[in-house]
C-alpha cells in the first residue's frame, strides 16, 4: 500500500514539473495507480508506463506487483528502444519480505 502511494506522489510530482510537450495522465483506484507520461523532444519521443497493483493475502500480509514499460523512439526503425520490467513483493503479516522477484525484458 506503501508503494502504491509513493507511485501516486511521483506521478503528481511528474505532473506538476511537465511543461508544454509533457503528457501525464494518472489513474488511481483503492488498490491500483496507472501513470503515463509522454515526452517529445524534437522528432524523438519518451513514453513511459507504471502500473502498479496491491492486494491482501488470505493469513495476512500483501503482494504488489508493479510493471513499467519504457519505449524511446527516434526517427527510423533501428533507433527505437523498449524496456519492460516487472517486479512482485510478498510481504508477510509482520511486513516482512517473503518473496521478491524482478524480470526485465529488452
């Protein structure tokens, strides 16, 4: 819940320092926060997505997933880059870390 709440106060922080060529849409729910932010610099363009999700396990504790995307593309179909990371924590009743896993794909 920690996280989604941090995922929420970096989304406002992003919204409010975006200028003219900056696009941040952020979508909060009780469980979930969803940001995009789009940013264009001449031709070439920075999109990046969160989305992040929490929910309470059955003897206590939580799980949170949290998966961002991340694509740079410039003019020309060798130049673009993508980036996807997927991260889950499972914390116990006492929220401790039982299990955390990270995944990045290029």
């Amino acid at each position: 819940m920690k996280r989604i709440a941090a995922l929420g106060v970096l989304g406002f922080a992003l919204a409010a320092g975006a200028d003219d060529k900056d696009k941040v849409e952020v979508k909060k729910d009780k469980n979930s926060v969803k940001i995009e932010k789009k940013h264009t610099r001449g031709k070439s363009t920075d999109k990046t997505k969160v989305e992040s999700k929490a929910r309470h396990r059955m003897g206590g504790g939580t799980v949170s997933t949290t998966e961002t995307k991340v694509e740079h593309a410039r003019p020309g179909i060798g130049n673009d880059s993508k980036t996807k990371t997927k991260e889950t924590v499972e914390r116990d009743a006492a929220g401790n870390v039982v299990r955390q896993e990270k995944k990045v794909d290029h």
